[in-house]
C-alpha cells in the first residue's frame, strides 16, 4: 500500500501553512489548501485560451497549479499561480495583466473576494 506523504517540496510546504492560518476565516483559501496538498501529478494545468475563455476583462484568476502558453489572450487579467511557462508569463504581460504568485495574491487579498479560481 502507498502511504501518500503530500507535497515535498519545501516551497509548496510554507505556503501550505502560511495558508493554514487563513482556512478558519475563508472557504477560499480552504479550497485552494486542498488543492495545493494534491500531488503534482495531478495538480491542474491551465493553458492561455481557457483563461481568455472564462475569465472577465480586469478579473483575477487563481491556478493552483501551472499555467500554460497554448491560445491567445485578448482580457486583462491578473493571474495567479504556482508556476508559469515562460511563454504564458510574456502573454499575460503583452495583454497588460499581472503575473502574480499565490503568496502575493494572499498578501494582497487575504479574504479571497472577488477571485476565481480555474481549473
């Protein structure tokens, strides 16, 4: 039988905590705790088109997992992920929209509001 030990990376492992705190207070950040404890195999993968599909001009857009470069962007979005691909992180820039990390994205809007998450 597997035993399933979580994330071991260590970077993941304090942002999983720092998020700990934030669980009591939000549903949101509950959510994205659950997914960031997945292992990486099944963390979910999100490419440009699907952020340009869903996402609304000047929204935010949370990825717990990695952004991909395939389609085209058309929306200023500001994303945040765990990881971006070089290509997607230029794409999202060209369209005038930030590229954020979880942790900023935390420390900018601890109570989740108004964030979507993708995936």
């Amino acid at each position: 039988m597997v035993r399933r030990t979580g994330p071991t990376n260590n970077i993941v492992q304090e942002l999983i905590a720092e998020l700990q705190g934030k669980t009591v207070e939000s549903r949101f950040w509950k959510r994205i705790v659950k997914d960031l404890q997945k292992p990486t195999r099944e963390r979910r993968t999100v490419n440009i088109y699907k952020i340009d599909k869903f996402a609304r001009d000047g929204e935010t857009i949370i990825v717990p997992g990695k952004v991909l470069s395939v389609g085209t962007l058309n929306k200023k979005v500001d994303v945040a992920a765990m990881n971006f691909s070089d290509e997607a992180r230029n794409k999202i820039i060209s369209a005038q929209g930030k590229v954020l990390s979880i942790k900023e994205l935390l420390t900018q809007n601890p109570e989740g509001k108004n964030v979507r998450i993708l995936g």
